[in-house]
C-alpha cells in the first residue's frame, strides 16, 4: 500500500512538471529569472573576491618589487571582473541597509569605498590611461644631455645632486615645460570621472571625498589652513638656517629647485651598508618582525626602495629591502619596518579592517618611527654623529618633517579650492603656485606653476599624508611627555601604539587623536616638535678642523739646488 502511495505522487508530480514545461518555452514566452540574491549573501561573495584580489595582486607585486619580473599587479582585476560593476556596489549598499552589526557595517563601508574604486576606474580607464601613459613618457633634458631622456622620477635625485643653482633651475624649467603638456589630458580625465559618478547617481566628488576620508571636506581644509598657520614661525626659521647650511644661499633666493638639495643629508658615511634594517629591528623589536617574510638580499634586479608588502595581514607580511647605505636608506627602512610590524599585529574580526581604508593611523605610527632618523638621542646610540654633524642633520630632519607636512596641506587646500570655484586653467596654476610658495617659502616661476597637472589627484591621497603627519607628531609629543627631549620611548614597549596596530588599516588618523583622549588633530604638535628638533644643540664641542693643505697651491717646478764647484787645492 505505502508502495502504491508512493507511485501515485511520483506520477502527479510528473504530470505537474510536464504540463509546467510547455508553458515555459513557447515561442515568444519570457525566461524564468531566478530571484534576486539576498543582498548580504551577495556582498559576502563579493567580499570574498576582493579579498582574492588583492592577495593576487600583493603577490604580482611582490615578484615585481623582488625580481623585475613578471606581469602587472593590475592585470589580477581581469580575474575579478564582478569587482568593478554597478550591480556590486548595489549589492553592498543594500547589505548595509540590512545590517545592525557594527563590526559588519565598518566593513562593508570599507569594501563599498573599495569597489567604488574599482567601477570609477573602470569608468574612466581610457581618460585614465592615456593620462597615465603620458606621465610615464614625460622626458626632458638635463644641462649636458644628448637626448631628452630623463624622467619624472628623476627629477628629485638630479636636484638633489646637483651642486651649481643655475644647473638646477635648468633642469626644474626643463621638466616644468614637459609637465606642460599633461595639462588636456587631466582635464579630460576629471570630466570623465564627474560624468561617471553624475551617471551612475554617485553623488559629487565632494561627497565622494567625505565618505572616503571620514571628514567634512570644511574640517579637512580647515585643518590644513591651521597647519599652514601653526607651523609658519618654525618653517621660516628651519627653512633659514638649511638654505644658508646646505645651499650657502638666503631664504629670499630659495627657488623650487633647491628644494631637494635643501633637505639632502651630508651624513651619509655614518650609515654603512647593511646597518639599517638590524638598527630599526633594534628600534622595534623582533618579537612581531619574526612573523615577517624579509628579503635582504642585495640583489641589483629589486627595487631600491625599502617596501612593506601587506598580502594579507597578519598571516602574510613581507618586507623587502636591499642594503645599500646612506641615510636615506635608513629613513626609509625606519618607516617600512613599523608598517610590517604593525601589519603583523594586526587583530581585527575582518580581513576588510585590516586591508581597507586609508590607512592614517598606521601611517601616523610608521611617521613617527621615521622620525628616529632625526631624534639626537636615537641617532647618537645608532651611529657615530656627534658634534656639529649631529646638529646639522637633526636640523634638516627638521625642515624636510615640517615641508613635507605644509605641502601635503597646500595641495589639499589646492584640489579642494580649485574644484569648488571651477577654476580655469591659468587661474588653477595662480592659485597652485601661490599655495606652494606659501608652504615650501620657495619661489615658483610660470613654468613651475604651470606644472600643477602633474600634482593633480582626484583622490586626495595628500589628505591622509597631512593628517599622518600631524597625528604622528602629537603621538611623539605624548610619548615624550612634552617637546624637550626625555628617555628614549622606543625601549620599552608603548601599549598606545599596540592598540592603534592592532585596528589594522582601517584606523583613520582621527582615532589616533582619540586614542590620546582628545578631540581633534592639533597642527601645533607639528610646530611644538620641530622646534625642539632646532634648538637642538649637541653637548659635545664641534671636532676639531683639519689644518689645511697647501700643497695643493705649489707649482710643479722642482726646486733646483745651486751647484758649487769645487775649489781645487
């Protein structure tokens, strides 16, 4: 009987489905869709494929940076191609409207602001491209050059090297006239992108940079016009005394292609080849550098920059770096190693907190260990400086921190003002060049103001480099407990700075104002610091000077010894 009841469904069923099945294939008839995906179940996938993506792309890097070789990391998008639609910021967006999580809401925040990335790239790849192609063909001829040859990315190493000041201006006027001709290509890449986001309803790009910086664009040019004010004073004297040090010239003559050469360091010989990484371990400590990935191979095919490559932290942090010397390796190696660290330390529920998100707490952190490379104490246990030499580069770490802080907060007051006044052209190169002279107290010519597309950054990436460098300063004002130099903090362990790891990527330079238990970053940090940093004055007596040679003025005649002749007897 059970085995009767059976049959007889079975054959209801069928006659079901068969009577269904004409219905939905006539000619002419409308496909069945499936139904739409639960929105979270959807931004979970998607998450998921971002995650893929960027571990795809931390390791074309990574053979890049390591070997020379090997495809683009942009290239890993093409396996992904979900990442960069519409339907999948959609599908994001309304993951947020149904959750009540906090730590889910933080997440797709990040990984929204993420696609979005994606799509207006996307959008606007043929602009983009051809900007960027043009940027990376951009040649000009240095003084004595055959060819014009030379690239953007030579630019601060040839003025930097370079001894005569007419030599440098020749070279800064070649390469503002190349910079010239960028000028149609940025512009039809911002209409492009007001047209994508005006298109696909994404709001303005004001709004587009609130949403990804977390702040008021007002409270964000507010901050840069306090920093600008705040550090004004300690600027000009720090900009003073390296312009008559470095360049034996007045502030009043600086020009913007002295400005590399204002901030070289003249202590190279003091840091030997193979010193940096041991000297910053020692700074940090080892305990979460023994979870790193390190490639210290001095092979000549890696990249000649010190790099902290975040795959996916804290499981897979690698830090490439290849021994060369000179103070400028260890700055850099000071910087890398507290962003591999801190990576490794990383303890966040979310891959999207430790990956995503400006990054402005970890930049504020590694800043200030960058900042060793010009605190006399560290540097007096690190290296043999003493002396006038130790002054000397104590002094330029000070105006490199304070320039580089004042023109991060330039070029933001510069992209904000020029796209909410529409400015044309020639009076975005006005306002370009008057901002910049403000902040680096250098004189621009035409040419270097006509160099403003070269700067231009729909992104705003300077925002979060001027508030690292405010919110790092105040972290080393805390640490110190005021700006007169104390007992070095970075030998013994600073739970502040364990807790603002540990947030990953996603903290923003803002928590590390609340982490400190105040309110709002405060630019005088940044003057307070470097003041300290200039009053600095060695306690040991300067060396003693050489006698000078004056060999080198002899003629090379040999003296001539007068014969006698011998009397005879």
């Amino acid at each position: 009987m059970r085995n009767l009841l059976v049959v007889v469904l079975l054959s209801i069923a069928c006659t079901h489905a068969r009577a269904v099945a004409p219905a939905a294939t006539k000619p002419g008839a409308a496909p069945v869709r499936p139904p739409p995906p639960d929105p979270r179940t959807a931004a979970s996938e998607l998450s998921a494929d971002a995650h893929a993506l960027l571990r795809s792309e931390g390791e074309l890097l990574w053979k890049r940076w390591t070997t020379g070789t090997g495809a683009m990391p942009s290239s890993a998008l093409a396996e992904h191609p979900r990442l960069a639609r519409k339907e999948s910021l959609d599908f994001v967006a309304a993951a947020l409207l149904r959750t009540s999580d906090p730590v889910e809401s933080a997440a797709l925040h990040l990984l929204h602001a993420q696609l979005l990335a994606l799509f207006l790239a996307r959008e606007t790849f043929a602009e983009t491209d051809a900007l960027e192609r043009a940027r990376a063909a951009l040649s000009f001829a240095a003084p004595g050059d055959a060819r014009p040859d030379r690239g953007e990315r030579d630019l601060d190493r040839l003025l930097t090297d370079e001894p005569v000041a007419s030599r440098r201006a020749a070279i800064a006027l070649a390469e503002a006239k190349a910079a010239q001709a960028l000028l149609p290509l940025l512009l039809v890449r911002d209409a492009a992108l007001t047209k994508a986001m005006d298109r696909q309803g994404l709001g303005t790009w004001e709004q587009l940079q609130e949403r990804t910086h977390g702040l008021p664009l007002a409270e964000l040019a507010a901050l840069a016009e306090e920093t600008l004010k705040s550090t004004e004073a300690a600027a000009a004297r720090a900009v003073s005394s390296s312009a008559q040090r470095n360049l034996g010239v007045t502030p009043d003559r600086l020009r913007r292609s002295d400005l590399p050469r204002l901030v070289r360091s003249a202590a190279d010989a003091s840091f030997t080849g193979g010193r940096a990484l041991p000297s910053a371990r020692a700074a940090l400590g080892d305990l979460a550098l023994a979870r790193v990935l390190v490639d210290a191979e001095p092979s000549p095919s890696k990249g000649a920059r010190p790099l902290a490559l975040l795959v996916d932290p804290p499981s897979d942090v690698r830090l490439s770096v290849r021994p060369a010397g000179g103070f400028e390796e260890q700055r850099a190696t000071l910087h890398e190693v507290a962003r591999a660290h801190g990576a490794a330390l990383t303890a966040v529920p979310r891959w999207e907190l430790a990956q995503l998100g400006d990054g402005g707490a970890a930049e504020a952190v590694a800043g200030l260990y960058e900042q060793l490379a010009g605190d006399p104490q560290w540097l007096r246990e690190a290296t043999l400086l003493r002396g006038e030499p130790l002054d000397d580069l104590v002094h330029t770490q000070a105006t490199r921190r304070l320039l580089l802080a004042r023109r991060a907060a330039a070029l933001v007051l510069f992209e904000i003002r020029r796209r909410a006044e529409q400015l044309a052209p020639d009076a975005t190169a006005a306002l370009y060049r008057g901002l910049l002279q403000r902040a680096t107290l250098a004189v621009l010519t035409d040419e270097d103001a006509g160099r403003w597309a070269l700067e231009s950054d729909p992104f705003l990436r300077a925002a979060t480099a001027l508030q690292a460098g405010v919110a790092s300063a105040q972290l080393e004002r805390a640490l110190r407990g005021g700006p007169a130099p104390a007992a070095g903090w970075w030998h013994s362990p600073q739970p502040l700075l364990q807790k603002l790891w540990s947030q990953g990527r996603s903290a923003s330079a803002m928590d590390v104002a609340h982490a400190l238990g105040v309110a709002a970053l405060d630019p005088a940090a940044l003057a307070s610091m470097a003041d300290a940093q200039l009053a600095y004055l060695a306690p040991e007596a300067p060396p003693p000077a050489e006698r000078p040679d004056y060999k080198f003025m002899q003629g090379d005649r040999r003296v001539r010894r007068k014969k006698h002749s011998k009397k005879k007897r």
